[in-house]
C-alpha cells in the first residue's frame, strides 16, 4: 500500500476512536445530569423523554445478580479489547470491525462504572411504552449489529 492510502486508514480510524470517545463522554455527563434531575423532560411528546431510572438489572431488564453481572461484563469487555488487539495485530481490522467493538467495549465500560459506583446503571432515555434506557446501551447494540452485518457480509 502506499503512504497516502495508509495515512487515510489512519485518520479514518482515528477520527473513529474520537467519535466513540464523544458518545462515551455525552453517556457519562447525560448520566450525571439524570442523577440529578427532578423530574422528567419531555423530548418528543407521547414518544421520548428524559428521565431518571436506576436500573438494577441487565439488558432487556433481566434479572440477574451484581455479583455476576460485574465479572461478567469485565471480562466480556476484556475479550473484546483482546479480541480487537489480535485483529489489530493481524492486520484484519477494517473499519466496521473497529467502530463495532469500540461502541460494544465503551457502552459496555461507561455502564461497569456505574455499576461499580452505584450498584445500578443509570438510565435516562425513556420511550414510552417500551423501555428507558441510555446512550451506552443504544452503543452497545449498534455495535452488536453492526458487529453481525459485518459477519453476514463476510459469509
């Protein structure tokens, strides 16, 4: 490959890594704010608002225990940073892959330090008639799908 094309990968992944950075950091301030907010903020009417919700569960409001969801998610998270090392290592890492795991990886840590804080997640993105949730979750399940088209396409 040459210089300019390497140089483009480079910058390309790069403003991937400060994009995911961004989503993280507006996850962790979002939550601080909903930690406390009084109330509830309406975004679109009988559709989203912004509220606080302290979620003791898992996705999809499993039930399951903190003291198996916390090494459960830390060593989730760490076997998809060894997973994006080893691709990194390989030289098999595209940009789909990158942007993947990193929005699985940051979702996922933004929501472990809640859970090492509080004990709970914090969420704050309630759609009526569904689910509250919060923009780590939205990361961690784009990524997942983003992931699978990325393995349909490779099929």
């Amino acid at each position: 490959m040459n210089k300019i094309k390497i140089n483009k990968i480079k910058l390309n992944n790069i403003a991937i890594i400060f994009i995911i950075a961004i989503f993280f950091i507006l996850d962790r301030c979002f939550k601080k704010i909903a930690i406390s907010f009084d109330g509830e903020w309406v975004i679109v009417k009988n559709l989203l608002s912004f509220k606080f919700a302290a979620n003791h569960n898992i996705a999809f409001s499993l039930p399951l225990s903190i003291y198996i969801t916390l090494p459960l998610t830390l060593l989730i998270i760490i076997g998809l940073i060894t997973w994006l090392i080893l691709l990194i290592k390989k030289r098999d890492l595209n940009h789909l892959s990158l942007l993947s795991l990193l929005l699985i990886i940051l979702g996922a840590l933004s929501n472990l330090i809640d859970r090492f804080q509080l004990k709970y997640v914090i969420d704050y993105l309630n759609i009526k008639d569904f689910s509250i949730l919060n923009l780590a979750d939205v990361m961690i399940s784009l990524g997942a799908f983003l992931y699978l088209l990325k393995l349909s396409k490779k099929n």
